[in-house]
C-alpha cells in the first residue's frame, strides 16, 4: 500500500513538473512573441522616423533648390533689365545723334544776324536742336550769325561769290576737316582720258597737302595737291609728279619753270629752291590724252597753271583704283583708303573754288580760256565729257552740290567727330 501511494505520489509529481515546463515553455514562447512584436514595432518606428527624416530633408532641399532658382531668377531678370536699359540708353543716344545729324542737313540758316531767341524762332528745326544738343545749337548759332555777317557786302546789293575753306589740321588732336564725296574714277574711265580743273587759294605750303584726291595703292592715285613748299604734287595712277617749281618740271615745253613764267608767286623766282607764296588764287588743270585701251601704252598727261603748261610728260595710267565701297575721292585732303574704311589723309589748309572734272582730254586753248574767265567766270554745266563738277558757292549748308548730274554731292566731315572742324564757306576774295 505504502509503494502503491509513492508510486501515485511520483506520478502527480512529474506531472506538476510537467505542467509546470508546459507553462514555462508558453510563458517563453509568449515572452517571445511578445518581444519579436516589440522589435518589430520599433522596426516599424525606425522606419517611420526615417521615413519622416527623409521626407523632411526632401522637402528642405526642395525648398533650398526654389530659393536659389528664385534668386538666379532674380539675379537673370535684374541683368536682363540692366541689359536693356543699356540698349534702350544706346539706342536714344544713336537716334539724339542721327536727329541732330538729320538736323544738320535740313535746317535752314538764317540769312541775317539775330539774337537767341530769334534765332530759335526762325526755324522749328533750330529749337528742336537745342533740346537735342544745347552745344550743338548755340555753335549753329554763333556759325550763323558769322555767315550772315560775312554775307553783307557793299551798298548796292552785290552778289557775293563763294568759296569753301580748309584747316588741313592733321595732328593728332586737331579736328580735321573735309568734304567726302562717292565719286570714283574708276567710274568713268578716267584712264583711258581726262580732264581736271580747279582753283585753289592756299593758306600754307608743307610736305604732301592735297586740294582733293583718293589713293587706293601705291599704283592707284588720283591725287592734286603740293609736295612740298617748292614743289608740286600731282598723283596719276603709278606715276607721281613731284617737279619743283623752279626747275624744269621734267619736260616743260617753253624752257621756263613755273617761278620764271610767274615770278609774283614765288620767291627766288630764278632758284631752283623757289617757294610758292600762299594767299593766292591759283588755277590747275591736268589732262590725260584720250585712248582707246590701256593696251597703247603711254600718252600725255599735261599739267598747267593758270593757263601755261608748266609740264609734259608720256605716262600710262594702267592699273584702276580698286573697289571703293565707302568713299570716294575727298576735298581738303585725300582719301587714303589702303584697306578697310576710307582714312582722310594729308589736309591742306586752303580755299578751293570751281572743282571740275571731264572724261576726256580738252586742249590748252580751253584750259586757257577758264583761267581768262577767273575762279567765278566759268559754268561748266552742259560741257562734253563734264562727269563731276563742284562749284563750291553753296554758301551754307554742309553739302557741296555735284553739279555734273552724276549725284556725287560732297557732304562735311570731321574724323574727330567734332563738327567744330567742319569747313567754312568764304566769301571769296
């Protein structure tokens, strides 16, 4: 009986140990559960918050990314405002500029002295100007007033006759000044024949001053002017005549040089070194024999003054100009157009009166005959072969009228820009 309880007694005991390792092992496994639901709870935060982090940096870099596009923006917007307001500021100087040139051109000076505001009334143009350019204006004023002035001739009602004056002031500072033209003569075939006759006044004698001219090369010259205070100076095509004016001049035909022919217009008149006096009227004609072609080689080219050859000499005028696609030939100095934009070059101060130029060869009787009808007795309008002709009695204005048809009218330039360096018209004397 006794083993029988012990034997009950072991069985409930390993079946209390049994269930006590049964609710051990649920306790654990709910321990467990417990724990991996936990982990993955804070798994689940973790992922949250990184979630959110990261949300939170997108959302600082978008906001950083729209501020600084915000700024290039402002930035871009601010330059191109800047920009414009430059091209619009450029654009109302450019239109200032091309108004007052257009100014320049078209308004019509007063033909008698006035004060200010006469002035000013005497044409919407000059009102209009001194809004523009108060500078500008009272210079057109001042400018005026000096050519009315010097308009009132004797008692009587005269009519003056007028010239067109030069500084020639080629230094770097200076205000040169000249008239431009798109006359070309290449245009015309002066090669194959020409005549040129002008009167020129000169205030000065110096190293290589010309009354008008271009030069394209060394080989291309169209040029009429002095060499130096004792020489002459004519450019045609290769050939440059630089004869002094007490030699021979090469060939001259009477055996006299030019200082024996016209003792009262040089010093020394017997001397080679003979000088030209300036302050007085002088007229030159060159011509060219006619030809048919290039190809006959070498003709005459005469050179005159006031009315006597003073040089004969065989040259061939071959090689052309070249292409001119600014300006042509020059008054007060000459057209140095080398390469790119026409250049003025070599000024002459002096007065210039009756410019003229034929397409072909006229003879020594005509040449003559314009010296005998002195600077303003000639009208050479209807003449044959006439292909440029500036009389240079404008008077006013800053264009010098082509009387020849052909629409080569001259305008005033200054290559400093200066207007204060125009030409001035004279009244001649």
């Amino acid at each position: 009986m006794l083993d029988y309880i012990k034997r009950q007694q072991g069985q409930l005991e390993k079946k209390r140990q049994r269930a006590a390792e049964l609710e051990a092992e649920e306790e654990a496994a709910r321990v467990a559960i417990m724990e991996a639901e936990a982990r993955k709870q804070e798994e689940i935060a973790a992922r949250k918050k990184l979630l959110l982090e990261q949300q939170e940096a997108e959302r600082l870099r978008q906001k950083s990314a729209q501020r600084k596009a915000k700024l290039r923006e402002q930035k871009w917007n601010n330059q191109r405002n800047v920009l414009l307001t430059q091209i619009n500021d450029q654009r109302q100087k450019d239109d200032k500029l091309k108004e007052i040139g257009f100014i320049l051109q078209n308004r019509e000076p007063a033909l008698q002295e006035l004060d200010w505001a006469s002035w000013l009334l005497s044409d919407p143009l000059n009102q209009r100007l001194a809004a523009l350019s108060l500078e500008e204006a009272m210079y057109m004023y001042k400018r005026d007033n000096l050519l009315a002035k010097r308009r009132h001739g004797p008692r009587g009602g005269k009519k003056h006759s007028y010239v067109l004056a030069f500084s020639g002031d080629t230094a770097a500072d200076a205000t040169e000044d000249y008239v431009a033209t798109d006359f070309n003569p290449d245009d015309y075939n002066l090669n194959l024949g020409f005549t040129v006759s002008y009167w020129v006044k000169p205030d000065e004698v110096g190293v290589h001053m010309f009354a008008f001219g271009r030069k394209y090369s060394n080989n291309e010259r169209f040029t009429f002017g002095v060499g130096r205070s004792n020489k002459i100076y004519i450019g045609v095509g290769s050939v440059k005549m630089e004869g002094t004016w007490g030699g021979n001049l090469d060939d001259n035909p009477s055996g006299l040089t030019a200082a024996e022919l016209f003792p009262d217009l040089f010093t020394q008149p017997a001397e080679v070194a003979s000088e030209l006096i300036t302050g007085n009227w002088l007229h030159f004609a060159v011509t060219y024999a006619d030809r048919a072609s290039t190809g006959e080689g070498k003709v005459p080219r005469n050179v005159y003054l006031n009315g006597k050859l003073i040089q004969e000499a065989n040259i061939n005028w071959s090689s052309t100009g070249g292409t001119f696609t600014d300006d042509g030939l020059y008054f007060g100095g000459r057209n140095l157009r080398t390469s790119g934009a026409a250049k003025y070059d070599n000024g002459w101060a002096c007065v210039l009166g009756q410019v003229a130029i034929f397409d072909t060869a006229k003879d020594a009787d005509w040449v003559a005959s314009v010296y005998d009808a002195d600077v303003e007795g000639t009208n050479f309008v209807g003449q044959s072969g006439l292909v440029g002709y500036w009389k240079f009695n404008d008077a006013s204005g800053t264009t010098v009228k082509d009387y020849s048809g052909n629409g080569n009218h001259g305008t005033f330039g200054a290559i400093s820009g200066d207007t204060t360096g125009e030409p001035t018209w004279e009244i001649r004397t």
